[in-house]
C-alpha cells in the first residue's frame, strides 16, 4: 500500500535583513501572494535567507508525538513545513481532499524549536540589547500570551507608553496600522520612524527561558540586594530567591528554580497554565515582573534556542486551522491534480536592527564637512547617516528628498553595532577620495 504524505502547514521566518531589496523596499510591504513571489524569486537567484542561520529541530520531548501522528519536519527555503500521513478521498466535482490517517486532537501541541547555527543572527535582529533576562521567542498560532491574528505567529506589538523607556529600533503601535520604531535623531530628540504596519517579532514574544537564569540588573540602579518571587498562572507562589553581595552593587544574581515545582514545555501541553510570572523587587527603587514559559529539552543547550514554534489543529482563532468541519487537511487538488487550496501559510515577520551608519577616514584624518549634506551628518570629523537603517545582508541605497537612489558605501553585513548612550551606531571606514574627501 502506498504511503501518501502531504503539507499540513509552513512557517515562513520572514527577516528583513535578508528580504530588503536595494531601493529599501521590503517583503512586508506586498500582499500575501506577492510575498510569496518575493520568496520564490530569491529562491530561484539562489539568495542567502534566513534558513543560512537557523536550524529547525523537532524537539525530543515532541519525537514520540511526531511518530503516532505520522508527523514530518521538512526544512524550507526561509522556515519549514510539517508534513503528515493522509489518505486522499474524492469529493463532488472530482475535488480531491485528504484525511489524515490518525486524527488530531484539538489542542495537540506540534513544536519546532529554531536553534542558532552561530550567533549571527542576534547582530542583526531587531531586539532589546539591555534586557535582565536572556530570553528566545515564543510564537504560536494560540492566543499565549496574546491574541493572534492571522497570518502572524507573533504577539501584536504594544501600544506606546509614554513612560517606558525605549531603545533604538523598539516597536510601538500608534493605533490601529499605525507601526513604528522608536530613535534618538543627530539633534537629540525623540523620534518614531513608520513602519509597514505587522505584528512583528516583538520583546512580548520573548518568554522562553531556562530554569537556570542569570539576571542582570540596569546600570541606572544601584542594587545591593534583591527578592525574587515566582508565581504560577493563579498567582501562587512557587518560589522565591533573595540576593545580595553584603552591601556591594549586585550587578546579576544567579537564581536556579526547583524544577520539581515547574511545568516546563516538555511533557506538557502549553497553554495558561505553563505561564509564569516573575516579580523583582530591589533596592534603589527598581522593580519589575517577567512573564515567562519555562523550556527544557534534554540534550538542547537552552543558548542555542532562537525561538520555539507551536502550532495547534484547532486554536481559538479559527483562521489558523489546520483541519476543516469535515476532517479534511485545508488544501484541495481539482481533478488534474493542480493545487486549488493551497496549505495555510503562518507567518513570523522579523526587522533587522537599526543602526545610523558612522562613516570615519580610514587614514585618520578628518572628513570634510558638507559631503553629502543632504544624506549626511557632519560630526567631530566623521558623517553620520540622518537617520538610522535596517542593517541588510545585500548592499542598500540611500534616497533623497526628490526620490532618486544614492550609493553610499554600505557596512559589512554582519558588522555589530557600536552602543553610545541610546543610540547604535555601524562603523564604515573610508579612505580618501572624490567621494569622502578630507577636510582642509
């Protein structure tokens, strides 16, 4: 008897710093056909994607799950797919359909986890860099801790909050379509650059984490000892930790939660019940709580782990369905075999880090001021970009102010970012020419 497989869904990692095209314009800014397109073209040239980065692994708590349902992972050009046995049945009009040969639960979990080849992918990842805690993305098509809205896998990105404070490149939602990143201009003030509207990869996708954490305090407190309590999804308490350094600054404290006690992803099936909270409360006025889903794979270094996907067959949004009211996968096939209903697509945008673009005379010497004032910045004897850019693996132009493109010397693709009070800086060294001239 022949065994018959077919997609049950894809998930397609869209990163910016692979998918910006030289004149600046991005994937994100298509429909989902013309995305797909987008994708299809890069494939075809061959083109680095995010893919090169990342590794998508089934999980080994998640192996036994993946045999009884007859589960396949397939690595993608920008994602992967799940593959899953089925048995084709005809319906009217000679439309072909396919049940699966074990039937899914409603809330079964289907986990992938995305774990770094090496580490390039956080110098070019748009994320907080000063975070208390190391944490990796969490995305599903289920509404933890967020609803979701289809296609996206991410939470949607928070309102802004006057009070927070922000760092260069943060998302903030302004109403509804109404996306962007926050930034400190060449004059030092405040500035918020739009964004193609989407629930992009955002710090409250951020819940992963290890038992065993390392937490960094900020530098604008003077913390000399700390309580630590976490608390399960009905408020009670599991555990709490107390640090202190006998009255020295405690920059980290090293906590290591009993694992008797916690419910981590393996073995479990995610949902409220798994999330935790994590309260901080310290000297010098410093406080702050953390949700966070506790992960533990034997045999996986929780430091390699990027993210985790999980996609369940009947979520709260039906949108992301994985089976339809009969029992059928989504996608149907017309009777010359030509796909009519294609498999869902679920999605998780990611934007590249911001940075303004620092040229310097690689001679030592100082640039001259006025070189490209209408893109450029003169300070202290280098030239500085007015605004910042995405960081991209291929090479960027710059636009005027009437709309024609500008070559300027890029940075290297995945040169990392100089940190200077709240703004990220990307140095390009330049030597002497009619392009860069020195000044007198």
């Amino acid at each position: 008897m022949t065994t018959i497989y077919k997609i049950l869904f894809e998930v397609q990692v869209l990163h910016e710093f692979y998918l910006t095209n030289q004149d600046n314009t991005t994937i994100f800014e298509g429909t989902a056909a013309a995305r797909q397109l987008f994708l299809g073209d890069r494939f075809l040239k061959n083109a680095r994607s995010i893919s090169s980065d990342l590794r998508y692994v089934v999980p080994p708590s998640m192996q036994g799950v993946f045999n009884k349902y007859r589960l396949k992972l397939v690595t993608g050009y920008s994602g992967f797919k799940i593959g899953i046995e089925v048995t084709p049945v005809i319906l009217g009009g000679n439309i072909k359909a396919y049940r699966p040969v074990v039937e899914l639960p409603d809330d079964l979990d289907i986990r992938v986890l995305l774990l770094r080849k090496d580490h390039s992918i956080d110098i070019y990842t748009n994320r907080r860099l000063r975070t208390s805690l190391k944490t990796a993305g969490y995305f599903s098509n289920d509404d933890l801790p967020g609803a979701k809205t289809f296609p996206f896998l991410s939470n949607p990105v928070a309102a802004f909050d006057a009070a927070a404070v922000y760092e260069q490149g943060e998302l903030s939602a302004f109403g509804a379509n109404d996306t962007r990143a926050f930034f400190v201009d060449n004059s030092g003030g405040d500035q918020f650059l739009p964004v193609t509207p989407g629930n992009y990869y955002n710090e409250a996708d951020n819940l992963l984490t290890s038992p065993y954490i390392n937490y960094t305090f900020p530098t604008a407190n003077t913390v000399t000892q700390a309580g630590f309590t976490l608390k399960d999804n009905t408020n009670a308490t599991i555990q709490t930790i107390q640090a202190g350094s006998g009255g020295n600054r405690l920059y980290t404290a090293s906590l290591a939660f009993d694992i008797t006690k916690l419910k981590t992803t393996a073995g479990n099936t995610i949902d409220n019940t798994l999330l935790y909270t994590l309260e901080v409360n310290a000297d010098d006025g410093y406080s702050n709580t953390h949700p966070l889903l506790f992960i533990r794979e034997p045999g996986i270094d929780a430091k390699d782990i990027w993210g985790m996907v999980n996609i369940k067959p009947a979520p709260v949004n039906a949108a992301f369905n994985l089976i339809d009211g009969s029992g059928f996968l989504i996608t149907r096939r017309n009777e010359a075999n030509a796909v009519t209903v294609s498999p869902p697509i679920f999605e998780i945008w990611v934007k590249s880090r911001l940075s303004f673009w620092r040229y310097s005379s690689m001679d030592g010497g100082v640039l001259k001021t006025g070189t490209h004032a209408d893109l450029l910045f003169f300070n202290n004897g280098q030239l500085i970009s007015d605004g910042p850019r995405s960081h991209s693996y291929y090479p960027t132009l710059y636009k005027k102010a009437d709309s024609s493109l500008h070559y300027l010397p890029n940075p290297k693709a995945y040169e990392p970012v100089r940190v200077e009070g709240n703004r990220l800086f990307t140095e390009i060294p330049v030597p002497t020419s009619e392009m860069f001239p020195l000044g007198p």
